[in-house]
C-alpha cells in the first residue's frame, strides 16, 4: 500500500515493533488513556449539572430530559459508521491508531465549546448545548472509544502480554469512573458552588472543563504515539507491487460474527454487564443513599446522603483499585472465563449481604466490599477474552472482523448509557412503586439477575481451550502467502 500523510516519519509509533515494552504500557495504555477518559467520564457524567445553572432552562422543563434521551440515536448511528469505517481502514500505521490521533482535535475542541455557551437568547442556548453535546457525544467520542478499545486485540497475539495489556489498557477507565469522578470532581465541585456570583459558577465550570479538554488531547497524543498494532502490521507492505490486503464486506464481517456463540456471548455480557455499571453508578448511587442514608449516623457521626455514598465508594473501591495487581496473574492461573465467573458468584454474594438490610450502613459496607471484588475480572480480564474471541475468528473465517465487532460494542454501551438512567426513572417516578423498593432493585437486586445469567452463558464460553492451535493455524496462513 502506498504509505501516503501516513508515512511520515513524525507520524510513526515509539514503541518496538516485535515486543510490547514498559514505556508502551506506561504512555500508551494507561497515562494517555487516563488523561482521555477522566475528561469524557466528567463531561458524560457531569454535563447536565452544568447545564442546570442556567435557571431559564431548568424552568423551560423538558429540554434536560429531552436531549440524552434524543442524543441517543445519532450516538447509536455514529458508533455503527465509525466502527464500519475503521474495519476498511488501511495504513501503515495501523486500522486504530490514526482515528486515536484524529479523536484528539475533535476532543479538544468539544470538550471546550460545549461549556463556553454565548450569553445569547434561550434558544439560540439551547440549540448551542443540542449541537455541541453532539459534538462531543455522537462525534468525537465514538471515533476515540471505538479505536481505543480496539487497542488491546491489535496489539499482539503473544496471549501472556495481550493479558497483562489488558489490565494496563482498563486502568484508566476503572480510575477515570472512580477516582476522578466519583472522587475528584466532587471536591471540585465544592470549589466551583462556593463562588459568589452564578457568572462565576460558570467561568469556573469553563476553566476546569477547558483544562480537562487539553489533558485529552495530551492523552491521545499520547496513546498514538506510544502503541503499536503488531496483527494489522502482519498486512502491511510498502511495496505498492504486491496487492493490496483484501478489504472484507461489512456485510460479510456482520455474517462470519453472528454465526458464531462465542461472538454473541462477548455481545450478551457486555450488555448486562453494562447495565449493571450504569444502574449502580453514580445516579443510582445516589438515590439510593438519599432513599436509605439520608442524615445517617456513621462511626458516630452524623451525615448526608452524599456523605456516605462517598464513603462507600472510597472504601469499596479500594478491592477494585488492589485488582490491578493480581488480576492477570489469577486469570493466568485458573482461565480468563473461569475469573470472570468467580466474580459474577461474588457480586451475588454482595448483593444478597446488601439485600438483607439495605438500611444498616455495616451490612451495605460489607456487602459493597463483596461487590468491589467482584468487579475486578469484568474491568480488568474481559477485554482480553474479546481479543481471543476475535482471534478465533479470524482462524475460522480467514480474515479479521474488528470493526464491525467494536461497532456493535461500542453501539451497546451508547444505548445502555443513554437507556438506563431513563428506564430507572420509569419506575421511580411512576408512582406504581415504593421509592426504596425500586432503588433498592435497580442499585442491587438487577445485578442478581444479570449476573446469573451470565454465569449460564459464560459457562458456554470455551474460546481459551484452543486459541494457541488457532493463532498457530493463523500464522501457517500468512506464512503460505
């Protein structure tokens, strides 16, 4: 293929080209994806406080609820585009890597305008907040999460540094979800409210968000330059004498992935385990505390509702945090799937504790704890389980199907996101139900559900037991090109 803008050596990767090294996990999958996901953790989780001090529009009614709800479909759509783009992408530095590179302008730029509002008429606000969210939403973070996820199955198939890449590779979104915005950002927050004006509220708001802003574009700097796709570079050639890989139908791709089980399987988990995340996350969180903690005495101290969330989430985030360490050595150990279903059994186990009286501090503590071991496999090992699926596939079908695949996981993770905040609220809010009852549901009873039938599912799931004699059978092939 001719190399093109992408072969400038400027452009290049500095990472070695055979072996995943220090400096490549360090820059390029965790520091860079860090600086890239705290700022699109914040900007999704924390838009619409934003948005809110602007009292006109709160009193308007229906816009604030309107927009994620609308903004899902063109969400949905541009994940599906940009995953099908990136599958027919060819470069010579890689299918992910230059959408990486391309997401840091457009995060940049979003991050940005979508908190610099003009002090125009309501409308010409309202349109401003539609346009630029979507900008941010629908545009420059699908191009970034579908390339970025895609990182870990394109880096190698020594199946020893894909695992441990994959635990590297979630770091930064466990810390992006937990320490910075559950952490960070409500301290921060503190800072921004205690201004004396709401013009300065929102100044405040625009220099913290612009600051986020420019740490992305960093990060995706970043990434880009301190990764490698190895498995793409096996097509790659200079030499414009040889023919050009040959580029898959997406409608193709769609076909060899659905036929197979361990496909769907990947698909389903990420679908219950995403809701799961979003119906325990930080909304839910917090109704729940104000529906049970609400003035609760702690360690004989009198607090609020968002007093205790924090500490729950401080102190059961530390089994998540302590992960890192030994997640891939256990996965190692006793199989990627065979973890991953551990930890659906413990977070069982930690709802049923929590369950048992979700009144009593202690119980929930303890519960919780549970609850944070069990999340371990599922943010640190699933990824490399996607990437051996993948492997598989392209073993029995003779070519890759990364991007329709990232397509459809990204298109999930955008419905579940948009969805699950809405379809709680449904329920909350209808009247048909106790508010406790349904909190108490959604925050802790969902993930019974959901979690035992993956461990049905799961069980299915035997993609480790000949990924070695299917990457040997891949390497044979390209051999006998």
């Amino acid at each position: 293929m001719k190399p093109g803008i992408w072969g400038s050596p400027l452009l290049n990767s500095r990472t070695n080209k055979k072996t995943v090294t220090l400096p490549e996990m360090i820059f390029g999958y965790f520091l860079g994806p860090l600086l890239v996901l705290a700022m699109t953790c914040v900007v999704s989780t924390y838009y619409l406080t934003f948005y809110r001090t602007y009292d006109d529009i709160v009193s308007q009614g229906t816009f604030l609820v309107l927009l994620p709800l609308i903004s899902v479909i063109p969400m949905a759509l541009s994940n599906i585009i940009v995953g099908i783009i990136l599958g027919k992408t060819r470069t010579v530095q890689g299918k992910a890597r230059p959408f990486i590179l391309t997401a840091g302008p457009l995060l940049l730029v979003s991050g940005i305008v979508m908190f610099v509002i003009p002090y125009l008429s309501m409308g010409i606000r309202m349109a401003w907040m539609a346009i630029t969210y979507n900008l941010f939403a629908a545009i420059a973070n699908p191009i970034y999460s579908n390339s970025h996820y895609l990182m870990v199955s394109l880096s190698t198939r020594d199946l020893d540094q894909r695992g441990k890449l994959s635990v590297v590779a979630n770091i930064p979104a466990v810390a992006g979800n937990g320490l910075v915005s559950s952490i960070l950002m409500p301290a921060v927050l503190g800072w921004i409210r205690s201004a004396p004006s709401n013009d300065v509220v929102q100044n405040r708001w625009q220099l913290v968000m612009s600051a986020f802003a420019i740490a992305a574009f960093i990060g995706c700097l970043l990434e880009y330059l301190f990764t490698r796709e190895r498995i793409t570079e096996e097509n790659i050639t200079t030499d414009t004498t040889e023919p050009a890989e040959e580029v898959i139908p997406t409608a193709t791709q769609l076909k060899a992935a659905a036929s197979d089980k361990y496909w769907w399987i990947i698909m389903i988990f990420y679908f219950l385990y995403q809701a799961g995340v979003m119906f325990k996350g930080g909304y839910v969180f917090n109704i729940f505390c104000n529906d049970f903690f609400s003035d609760a005495v702690i360690f004989g101290q009198t607090m609020g509702a968002e007093g205790v969330q924090s500490i729950l989430a401080l102190i059961s985030g530390i089994p998540l945090a302590a992960g890192m360490v030994f997640a891939w050595p256990v996965a190692n150990k006793i199989g990627k799937r065979n973890f991953v279903i551990v930890g659906c059994v413990v977070s069982i186990i930690g709802s049923v504790i929590c369950l048992s009286n979700p009144g009593n501090f202690i119980v929930v503590l303890i519960g919780q704890t549970f609850k944070g071991f069990s999340s371990i496999p599922g943010a640190y090992i699933m990824m490399a389980l996607f990437a051996d699926v993948l492997d598989h596939l392209e073993a029995k079908h003779g070519f890759r199907v990364d991007g329709i695949s990232m397509s459809v996981y990204s298109t999930i993770l955008t419905v579940v996101n948009g969805l699950a905040v809405a379809f709680f609220n449904l329920f909350y809010d209808g009247g048909h139900f106790a508010h406790t009852a349904v909190s108490s549901f959604f925050f802790l009873g969902f993930e019974i559900i959901a979690h035992g039938i993956l461990i049905g599912v799961l069980l299915l799931l035997n993609v480790e037991k000949n990924i070695k004699e299917e990457q040997a059978l891949i390497a044979a092939r390209k051999a006998g090109k």
